[in-house]
C-alpha cells in the first residue's frame, strides 16, 4: 500500500501556483492538495474554460505533481454558519460575499460547493474536503442554557442546507470529506455521530481525519479511526502539543494568538507533538486507507519553507505498508 503524500495549498495561498509547485517538487512530495483560494483553483475557471484547466494540468504536470484532492474550506463554512459576520467577509470571495445579507451568503455558498463538486470532476479527483458551517456552534459552552429542540434544528439545518449540496455531489460521483473541527457541524466524537445521522449516513458525505483537532480535546485519534473506518474519505496530517499543566494555560486557548505559549496547546511540525502518529498509522492500515496523506502545515513556531520541506520525510518514514505475509503465515511450513 503506497499512499502518495500531499501538501495541503491552504496556507500557502498568497504564494503563486506556479512558485508552490516549484518548491513542492522540489522537496519531494507526490501531489497537492489543492484549495479553492488565492490563484490556486478558481471553481467557475476549472468547469468552464477549457483553456484555465488544460494551464493548470500543464504546471502540475511539469513540476511531476498530482492532484487527489481539492479544498474549499472557506466557503464550505458559510453554507451554514449563524452569525455571518465581518468574519466570513475576511475569508470569502466577493461574488459570494455579495451585499452580506446572511441568508443571500448562505445560499451563494451552497451554490458554490455545487460548483466546487463539478470542478473535482472536471479535474478528474474524487474527494473535495472541506468544512460545513454550524448554526449551533455558537451555544458551545451550553450556557445560557439551550433547550436539545434548539441543537437538534441546528443538526436538521444543515441537513436541509447540505442534502442538495450532496445531490450534486452523487450526480457527479464525487464525495464530500467534512473536516471534523472546531467551529463545525461536526466537531468531536459524538457531534460526528449526531452529524451523519442527519443526512442519513448516505455515501456522498464523509470525514476528512485531522488528529491533531481530536488531540486537544482528549480526543483519541485511533479509536476514531476505528469506528468511523467506512467514513475516512481523506487523511489530513497535523501535529498537537498540548501545554496544559502549569495552573494557566487554558485548553480553550484564551483569545491567544497561535504560537503563544501561554496557550495550552498549539499546532507543532509532525512528529513533534502529541499524536501517536505510529498507531495511526497502523490503524490507517488496517482500516484498509490508501487515499492521500496530506501535509497541512500551520506551526506558527517554524518557518514554513523549513518545515514542510522536513516534514514530508518524517511522514514517509511514518507511512509504511502492512505486511505482505500474515504473521500466522509464516510460521507454517509446507
């Protein structure tokens, strides 16, 4: 089993295309996976000229890069979110944007994840990650206290929101790997369970696996990987260290900029942190996972261009394939 290791673009976004593939090239990564931002992918471009995709296959293919994946995590967050607010003007484009109307965002949002799912075809990729929304994130901390007749209109939400959504993802026959997270629909173990309830556990929407998310919340990776084994549609690698100890340091992280250190916990270079990546990877294997590993690099501590050119090689010498031979095999003679 051969996953190929990608490098997730999102980060690198104010970097050209052109200069990105160059370097990831260069520092021996198999692919990318690409976001739906900066001039990396534009989702209108890709289905309707011909010319846009045939230039962005050409570069990829001149720098030896292929794609499995693409992302488009910023405006898959405003399909649902309440509130939209300065926030989602920040990260989103201006046709989807348009006059901030919440509803008129939310609907251009919804719009634009179909496109997003007609773009992955016409690339010839099968997986889009990416994230949701949550109308009921918002009442996280359950205090003021909120009724379960409010939290369960949240889940129906964005059943309603996403089923159509997910009705152009099977036309296509292309799959939507939701990015379990903070912020989410589906943030941790049991809000995942609620999330693919809600649209049925039908085909079209499954998990893009992110430990370094489940880390900080005392979450266990493997276990996840485990239960959820028909839901892995994709592999982000990202690395947590936790700092919580010393009486100060919050898991909530306390309005902090990332890399403080009087956060309790913080995003780290793979390897360097708190997921047993061995283990992972071992039930990678067994769970029978051969799509993309792929690199999101976001160490606010370590310059980028030092630690992805790192990190591709320790995830290399972390993913490696199961045996060939069982071991009850081997002990049999002929």
């Amino acid at each position: 089993m051969t996953r190929p290791i990608t490098l997730f673009t999102g980060q690198w976004a104010d970097m050209p295309f052109e200069e990105l593939c160059a370097k990831v090239s260069s520092w021996g990564y198999d692919g990318l996976e690409i976001a739906c931002w900066g001039d990396h992918l534009d989702v209108h471009k890709v289905v309707d000229d011909d010319d846009y995709l045939a230039s962005k296959r050409e570069t990829l293919e001149r720098h030896g890069l292929n794609v499995w994946a693409i992302s488009n995590h910023l405006v898959g967050q405003a399909v649902c979110d309440d509130p939209i607010d300065h926030r989602h003007r920040d990260i989103l484009p201006d046709h989807v944007w348009g006059d901030g109307d919440p509803e008129g965002v939310r609907r251009r949002a919804a719009a634009e994840m179909k496109q997003t799912a007609r773009a992955a075809k016409r690339l010839g990729v099968s997986t889009v990650v990416g994230f949701t929304g949550s109308a009921i994130w918002k009442y996280v901390a359950m205090f003021p206290p909120v009724s379960d007749e409010v939290i369960q209109a949240g889940y129906r939400d964005f059943a309603d929101r996403w089923n159509p959504i997910l009705d152009v993802f099977d036309e296509v026959g292309v799959r939507f790997a939701h990015e379990v997270h903070p912020s989410e629909i589906a943030y941790d173990y049991w809000s995942t369970v609620a999330t693919l309830e809600a649209v049925g556990r039908r085909e079209a929407f499954g998990l893009n696996w992110d430990p370094s998310h489940m880390i900080w919340q005392d979450i266990d990776p493997v276990g996840f990987l485990v239960d959820f084994a028909d839901r892995i549609y994709h592999v982000d690698c990202k690395d947590t260290r936790k700092r919580v100890g010393n009486g100060r340091n919050g898991r909530l992280g306390s309005h902090l900029p990332w890399g403080d250190p009087r956060r309790g916990w913080d995003f780290v270079s793979t390897g360097h942190g708190d997921v047993p990546w061995e283990d992972c990877f071992r039930t990678l294997n067994a769970i029978g996972y051969d799509g993309p590993i792929s690199i999101e690099w976001e160490d606010a501590g370590m310059d980028r261009l030092q630690g992805a050119a790192e990190a591709v090689n320790v995830v290399r010498s972390l993913n490696f394939a199961p045996p060939a031979t069982s071991f009850d095999a081997a002990f049999k003679s002929e």
